[in-house]
C-alpha cells in the first residue's frame, strides 16, 4: 500500500480499524471490526457487558495488543513499535471508569507530571497550562489537595483535566461515569460535552449515558459478543433501531 | 416550673454507679494488685539469692572475666572485665545484625521481583525458594549451615581459594585486609568532595528542569562522582593501598584477615530466612500498587522506567517499608539463635558464659534484654515517623 | 449507518498465539535477557538437583541395623528408621505410648467438627478445646490418676513435645492475648499503660532471652523450696511471650470492626463485657484466624529454641539424643534434613490453610 497515495485518502481519518481481531488465549474477543474516525468526530460506543467495547477502545492506544488487522493512527499503522508508540500515546488521551489517579502526587503534580518527563516543559509553564484546563473543569481551588480528598466526581475531572494537559487529538474515554454516586454524574458528563462542543476535541466514548450520546455524539455504535452490529446518527440509532440485539438492548436500558 | 431553674447542669449518679469513679476504683486495684504482686517477687528473689550466696549489684562489672572471645571487634583478653564482654559481645550483635539485614534485602528484592517475572521458570524458583526456606525454624538451617556445610569445608592445606587471595576451608573465610600507606587520605577526601559534588548537581540539574524542562542524567554524573573521582585521585598519588594476602604457613594462614565460620554460617542462614519473608513483603508491595496505576502512566507517554520511578515505586515503598521493618527486628531478635553454634554474640557471651560465672541472672538477664528492648523501640519509633511522614493524604 | 444481524462466529486463535511453543516462547525465551535467564537457571537446576535425588533416594540405604550396614554414598535413612519411635516420643515408655496417641487422636476427632459447615455448636467447642481438653490430656498423659502410671515430663520429647508445647502454648496465650488487645483499646489510662508495656516488652525481646528468664530467673521468683518442673518454667515464659503476639494480631480484629457494632450493643443496654462476648469479639476472632494461624506456625518453629535449654523436642532429639549414640555416629545431615522435612511439612500445610482461609473469609466480606 503506497503510503503516499492513501495518505490523501487517509488524512481525513485521525484512527482507522480494518479487520481487526483479538484473541485473550483462546477467547476471540474482537472480530473483524472496521471503524473510520475522522478528526472532530464524536463517536458513542455501547453494548452489554463483555461485548468488547472497553476492549476496542483500549487497543487504540496500545494498552491491549491485537493479533490481526490493522489500526493506523495518523496515517501511521500501529504496531509494537516504542518510538511510535510514544507519539501516539503523547497524542491520544484516555480517562479511565476508576480515575486512576496518583494518590502519592497532589492535584497539581498530578497533571504536570507528563509535561515535564515527557514533553520536558519547564516547571512554571506545566503549572500554568495545568491551572488553565483546572479552571475549565471548573475545580480550580484543589490544585493543592491530594486525590483522596476528593470527591469521585471531582477526581473524574481532574483525571480529565490531566489528559488534556498533554494536548491531545483524539480523547479516550472507558466508562467515565459508571463508577460514580449518581450525583455526580451530570458534573463530569458537563465537561465532556463542553469538551466536545467548545473544544472540537474528537472522542471515543464507552458509555451507558444515553442522554449524552444524543447531545454530543455524532455516530452511536452498538456493540455485542465482540462484533459491531449496528451503527448510526443519534436520532436514528435511539428512534429507529434496526437489529433486534440493539432493539433488546436498548429496551433494558431506557427504562 | 422554671427550665432556668432546673435542669441547667445534669444531676450526678451516686458514686457506686458513677463510670468515672468505677473506673478509677478498679484502676486503684489494678495498681495495688500489681504492687503486691511485684513487692512479693522482688523480696522472694532477694532472699533466695542471699540464701544460695549470690550477690547482687553491678559490682562484677568491673571483675576480671578470665576467657578468651572468637572474635572481637575491639581489643579484648581473658584479663578484659565483665563490662568489656558485655561491649564485645554488643558489638558482635549489632555486627551480625547490620551484615544481615544488608543481605537479606537485597537477596529478598531479587527473589520478590524474580517471583512477579514474567520468565516462568525463574518465577517458579523463586516460589520454591521462598516455600522452602519460609517453612524451616531458623535453627535447623542455622545447624545446617554451620555442621553440615561449613564443617564439611576442607583443611587448611587444601583450602578452596579464588584468584589465590581467597581462602576458604573448615577454619573459616581468610580475605585480604587493606593496608592503606601515605597518601590515602586524599583518595578518601576525594571521595567525600565526590558525595558533596553528587548533590550539589542533582540541585541545579533539578532546578535546571524546573526552570526550561531539560533532563540531566543525574544518576550516572553522581556515580562517576562518588566512584570516578576517588579512583583518579587514588591512581594519580601512586595507589598507596596495599592487600595484606593470607599465606598459608605450614598448617595455617598468616595476614589478612579470617572469618570465623560461626559468623559465615549465622549470616548465611539469618539471610536466606528472613530474606525469604522480605520477598514476600517486597512481591505485595509491587502488587498492591493497582494496574490502573500504571495504565493511566504509559497512556500519558510516560516511558516504562519513568512509570516504575515516578509512579510505581513510590506507591509500592509506602506498603513495603513498615512490614519490611517488622522483618528487620525479627533478623535482630533472631541473630540471639548465634549461641547455638558459638557465634559470640551478647547472649553467647554475656547471657551465657558470663552468667554461668557469675551467677548474677537477675542483673545479666535485665541488662540482655535492655539491649534488645532499645533495639526494637529504635526500630518502632523510625516505623512511626516514617509511616506518619509517607501517609496518603486522605479525607 | 451500518447493521448486521448475522452473528460472526468465534474463531480459534491464530496457531502462533497458543501453543506449546507459543508458550515457551513467551514464559521461557521471550527476550535476550530473559533467554539467558532461562539457560543459567535450568545450569543451577541441573547441578543441584540430580546429585540431591541422588544422595537422598536412589543411592541411599533404607533398612539396616546398624552403621556397618549403610554405605557412605547416599543417605542412611537406617539411622532414623531405627530410632524413629524416638524422634517422635521422645523418652516415653514404649508400653505407655498409647496414652500418647489416644490423647492426639482424641484432639484430632474433636477438631473434625469444627471443619463441618453445618455444624452449629462451634464456639462451644473450640472453648472446650482450648481451655479443657489440655488438662484432661495432661492427665491422662503424666499420670498419676485412675491408676495411670506417672511418667514425669522429663520422658517427654520428640515431635510429641513439639506439638504439646505449640498447641498448649497457643491454646493458655489466647484467653490472656485476648484480655490484652482489650486492655489496650480500653479508656482508662492505667490499664492502657499496663497492657503496652506488657504487649510491647514480650514483642521486643527475642525467645532465648525469655527461656533463659523462665529456666533461671522463675526459680528465684518463687518462696524458698517450690521445685519447678522444667517444662512448666518454659511453657509459662512462652505463653506469656505468645499471649503479646496474640493480643496484636487480635487488636488488628478489634480494630477492623466497624464503630457501628459497638454502638448498637451499647445502644441494646448491654454492659461491656456482655457486648464484648457476645457481639464484638465473636466477630473480631473470626476475622484473624488466618492471623492467628500463622502466630501458631511462627510459635511451632519457634519450639527447637527449648533444645538449648535442655528440652528434648524433635529437633533436640535428633541432635543431642540419635546423634549421640555410638552405633550411630556421623549420620547428623540425615538427621538435619529429616527434622528439616517434618516441620516443613507442617508448616507448609498449615500456611496453605490459613491461606485458603484468608480467600474464604475475605469473600464472606
């Protein structure tokens, strides 16, 4: 494949997935999705639990390896690649269900600790960007607290808040709210959406939140037993269901 | 009826149903039980003493001891006093002590990340390792040690040597002893400007980062200094260091220096025991730190090593250290096991010989367990600091 | 928009991710690093463990009669085939010794219950067998009642004196660990005091040091005259050195508890002592029994210490007693790696225990 020719073809797309398998020993875990994710696009990922979703997503950045198939991240395919794998990863941000933030670092050593080891940013600099994207998810005052002392809620946006300090094109996100008190589900859900309206930030989103994809999502896809079965605009998608597997699903879940 | 009145302080029980009266009534018996209890034994003993002639005091401290000791780290004869066994014999506990714990941490960190490899077979030797040496008293692998394998050693004739200045055979380890000539003090000034250059750069290689981001390979710069600077001193003044190497002399060794097979075998065993347990400690520690962790490092771009330094390890220290120092005390408390083969530390020594000599148990008893009380509370009370310094910050 | 009904089906793996060479490439030679790794352990093996099987199975002797009748190649398992009766009653008449098994047999019947999950009167019985059942077994092992002829406890030794004194000894220093964790969570200073000192003096001083207390210092304790059993002298110094460790690991219990219980049994109008037994502590126990599990293996280690007081436990046996036996002489790494063998063996049992009923009770949670 002449990488020059297709590249045209190609620049439009920021992640492309073709044919892409994966096995967990002998579990065939993904089979042959095929997904295109231009730049700017907000894509809604769902499906009952085991379908695959976290995993998909996952193998994007290279947390889970595939074993067929291709995923070209840039025009760049992805393979075990470390110089590559770096860039893709300085590029491509993910938020995780448990936060996962660094209890050991406060708030603000949290989100600086990528740009300075990794984008080698002087001190003053991190601080001030990460101040910057504090402010955006509207917690401005925890710079100096330390993760348990925040709130769940709280501790989601700062996870975010961190991604985005590295400037990344693409955002991940595995789950973001399920593990969250109900409470605070609408306060990180408002970031997201502030994400994707203001920032233009394209998004791959594991979510049960419905309400969100039909805010934000410019494609909703519907995942189960490891192979995308239907995929669609919002509205068509939640009005129009065509596959009876989306039609179950979706009645066990709008309740 | 006025609320201003009544009710403005509550009414008080009678004293016999009052809890803070009951309270301080049962303590007054705790403390006068345990009064009687004491003044009987103190006076039994008292007068049990008198009446087997056994005299009481600390006077025998200054007593000449009339036996010679194995090994001593500080001059020491059968003319030395009690009070000098007791310092020997100190010396020798804490010796034992600082070699093993040494040892053992770094055997028991290779075999706690040997067990978490992903290389099955190494896993699966450092799993039996660990099963093995965990589930022996300490005693028997001490015995084993010292009768079986040491004593198994050959005579001094056909000793076991490596690169002709090391000799092993049933006598013991003979090393090489270094003889510093003139001029070393400079190496050894060297190497302290060396330690104080190593910090001095890693403060404005850290304040060069914070100011425009650039790394500085502080790691390597501080080992060349430390280690570099004292070698090109040492061999620019003409290496004034000479080896004094053990010879052997028709039946035995001259110079250097020997290792008495008792403290070979006491360091070997006391090892290979608690390092066993410290794998353990070490293996949790890594495991406790969640995956999640470690995930959230490598999707930011963090390097693999930079994930280990800055995420990892930090986390997994806090969960290590205090067991670990648990571990460290029980290595102490355990080195006592030496008067089993003859490794004179303070119970050997003091508990042992001196108080067979004596007969003075009450005051040699008293002044052992001291040693090993202070041993423990200096260990707990680091404990303390260091869990109070490292906790995570929580609500 | 895109949709499918038609369900792929699920494909086994590609041939080079499974696999006997797909595992030995990945667990054995999965990097240069771990290539070498993998050639210098499988060296190590090969020059440890053929000479070992060597030595212990297949050149040793097994039956002999006396020295002249073992080789010198491999082990002389004759020696303690010969004296096993030894190494396990120690100096027990041979005729008596079934007073002796039927004392352990009797503890090992009353202990299946326990293990029975329907069994409802639990508690009742683990207290009868802590608290009781070690003084009818003294009796009916020492004698001197019912016609029973009195065999004094310097006969007692081998791996029976080693069981005795673990499982006395854990057995006296429960009740006691148990008073002291309360008297260190208690509101009255005194107590408090009294309570760390104790726990935190027995903590801080090594086992030898405590022997040599009991064996020497006891004697001068007590009024002119009282002759003291030498067993009785070290079981008291190590229960009161065991009864610290205990009071630690069940403070950890009492401290797991929520604050919760302890309000709803006050808020019940039961008194402390009524809501401690009745509520907290049952609880409490139940949470640390690995913890106490692993206490019992650590004091069960800990008994060849008696040896060096003059006590004739398994390990003492084999090394003052069968070692000094003239027919016998030079056969101490037989006896070693026999010692050796048998606490391992119990001890590696009970670790897998108290092990599996970590995993047990922590999914009750």
């Amino acid at each position: 494949m002449n990488k020059a020719n297709s590249k045209a073809a190609m620049d439009d797309y920021i992640i492309r997935m073709i044919n892409l398998n994966k096995w967990y020993g002998n579990f065939h875990v993904l089979k042959d999705i095929n997904l295109d994710v231009k730049q700017g696009e907000r894509i809604v990922i769902c499906g009952p639990s085991g379908s695959g979703k976290s995993t998909l997503i996952r193998c994007i950045n290279h947390l889970e390896e595939h074993q067929k198939g291709q995923i070209i991240i840039e025009g760049e395919e992805l393979t075990g690649d470390i110089k590559h794998l770096e860039k893709v990863r300085t590029n491509v941000g993910m938020c995780f269900q448990h936060f996962n933030l660094f209890p050991h670092l406060s708030i603000m050593d949290n989100l600086t600790l990528a740009p300075i080891w990794v984008r080698k940013t002087p001190k003053a600099q991190a601080e001030a960007d990460a101040m910057k994207y504090l402010e955006r998810v509207k917690i401005p005052d925890q710079a100096d607290k330390y993760p348990g002392q925040l709130s769940g809620g709280q501790q989601q946006r700062v996870a975010i808040a961190r991604s985005l300090c590295m400037n990344p094109k693409v955002m991940l996100f595995d789950e973001p709210t399920s593990a969250l008190d109900p409470e605070m589900i609408s306060e990180v859900l408002d970031v997201m959406v502030e994400l994707a309206e203001e920032g233009g930030m394209t998004m791959l989103c594991v979510t049960h939140e419905m309400g969100f994809a039909k805010q934000v999502a410019d494609r909703v896809i519907f995942m189960d037993a490891g192979q995308i079965i239907e995929e669609n605009t919002p509205n068509e998608f939640f009005n129009n269901p065509q596959s009876e597997r989306t039609q179950l699903f979706l009645s066990q879940i709008i309740h | 009826m006025s609320t201003q009145e009544q009710g403005l302080t509550p009414g008080k029980p009678p004293i016999w149903n009052d809890p803070h009266y009951r309270a301080l009534f049962f303590q007054i018996l705790l403390i006068i039980g345990l009064g009687a209890f004491l003044f009987t034994i103190v006076s039994n003993t008292l007068s049990n003493m008198e009446n087997r002639g056994i005299s009481t005091g600390f006077a025998f401290l200054s007593e000449r001891s009339g036996f010679d000791i194995l090994q001593s780290l500080i001059p020491y004869s059968a003319d030395s006093t009690y009070g000098r066994t007791f310092i020997v014999g100190l010396l020798n506990t804490i010796l034992i002590t600082v070699l093993g714990v040494v040892v053992a941490t770094i055997l028991g960190f290779i075999v706690g990340v040997a067990r978490l490899s992903k290389n099955w077979l190494i896993a699966k030797i450092a799993t039996v390792y660990i099963e093995t040496f965990r589930n022996i008293p300490l005693l028997i692998q001490i015995f084993f040690w010292y009768f079986v394998v040491l004593r198994a050693m050959p005579s001094a004739k056909n000793s076991m040597s490596f690169m002709d200045s090391f000799f092993l055979n049933v006598r013991g380890l003979y090393t090489p002893y270094p003889v510093a000539a003139e001029g070393f003090d400079f190496t050894l000034i060297a190497m302290a400007i060396g330690v104080i250059a190593a910090f001095v750069v890693r403060s404005w290689a850290k304040k060069r980062q914070n100011a425009t981001g650039q790394q500085f390979p502080i790691f390597w710069t501080a080992l060349g200094l430390i280690f570099g600077l004292p070698l090109i001193v040492f061999l620019l003044s003409g290496s004034p260091l000479t080896w004094d190497i053990p010879e052997l002399q028709r039946f035995n060794f001259q110079g250097g220096t020997r290792i008495i097979p008792e403290l070979l075998a006491l360091l070997i065993a006391l090892s290979i025991y608690t390092a066993a347990f410290i794998a353990e400690i070490v293996r949790s520690g890594i495991l406790a730190v969640s995956k999640g962790q470690s995930e959230a490092a490598l999707s930011l771009g963090l390097q693999p090593n930079q994930n280990l330094r800055l995420v990892v390890i930090p986390q997994a220290m806090r969960v290590i250290i205090p067991p670990m120092t648990s571990q460290y005390l029980n290595l102490a408390k355990n080195s006592s096991l030496a008067t089993a083969i003859g490794y004179p530390d303070i119970v050997s020594v003091y508990m042992g010989t001196t108080l067979n000599q004596t007969g003075q148990a009450v005051e040699i008893i008293a002044m052992t367990m001291a040693v090993y009380l202070t041993i423990s509370l200096t260990i707990s009370l680091f404990m303390n600091w260091y869990n109070a310094k490292m906790a995570l910050v929580e609500r | 928009m895109s949709v499918t009904d038609k369900m792929l089906p699920a494909l086994p793996a590609p041939n080079d991710a499974k696999g006997p060479i797909h595992w030995l490439k990945t667990n054995l030679f999965s990097s240069p690093i771990n290539t070498i790794f993998t050639i210098i352990a499988l060296y190590l093996l090969y020059i440890v463990v053929p000479p070992a099987i060597n030595w212990a199975f297949i050149d040793a002797d097994w039956f002999a009669t006396s020295r002249e009748g073992c080789s010198r190649e491999g082990a002389c398992w004759a020696y303690i085939y010969n004296r096993f009766g030894q190494t396990i009653y120690g100096f027990y008449p041979p005729e008596e010794q079934w007073r002796v098994n039927t004392a352990f047999l009797s503890l090992i019947l009353l202990c299946i219950p326990l293990f029975i999950e329907s069994f409802s009167k639990k508690s009742w019985l683990g207290g009868f067998i802590l608290l009781i059942f070690p003084f009818i077994a003294y009796i009916f092992i020492h004698g001197g009642y019912f016609g029973l002829e009195v065999i004094s406890t310097d006969k007692w030794g081998g791996l029976m004196l080693t069981l005795i004194i673990s499982i006395v000894g854990i057995a006296l220093a429960l009740p006691l660990g148990i008073i002291l964790a309360l008297g260190r969570r208690s509101h009255m200073p005194i107590v408090k005091s009294v309570s760390v000192i104790f726990i935190e003096f027995w903590r801080g001083v090594p086992l030898i040091t405590v022997l040599f207390m009991s064996s020497v210092m006891l004697p001068l304790f007590l009024p002119e005259g009282s002759d003291f059993d030498k067993l009785a002298r070290a079981m008291i110094g190590i229960i009161l050195f065991q009864a610290a460790y205990v009071a630690e690991v069940v403070r950890g219990g009492l401290q797991a508890i929520p604050k919760g219980q302890y309000e709803a049994a006050l808020a019940m109008g039961l008194t402390y002592w009524k809501s401690m037994f009745l509520v907290i502590l049952p609880q409490a126990l139940k949470l640390v029994i690995p913890g106490l599990v692993n206490t019992f293996i650590a004091l069960f280690k800990d008994t060849t210490l008696v040896l060096i007081i003059g006590l004739f436990d398994l390990l003492g046996m084999v090394e003052n007693v069968l070692g000094s036996d003239s027919k016998w002489l030079g056969f101490h790494t037989e006896g070693l790696v026999y010692a050796g063998f048998v606490f391992w063996l119990f001890c590696f049992a009970m670790s897998r225990y108290s092990m599996s009923l970590e995993r047990k009770l922590h999914t009750g949670h």
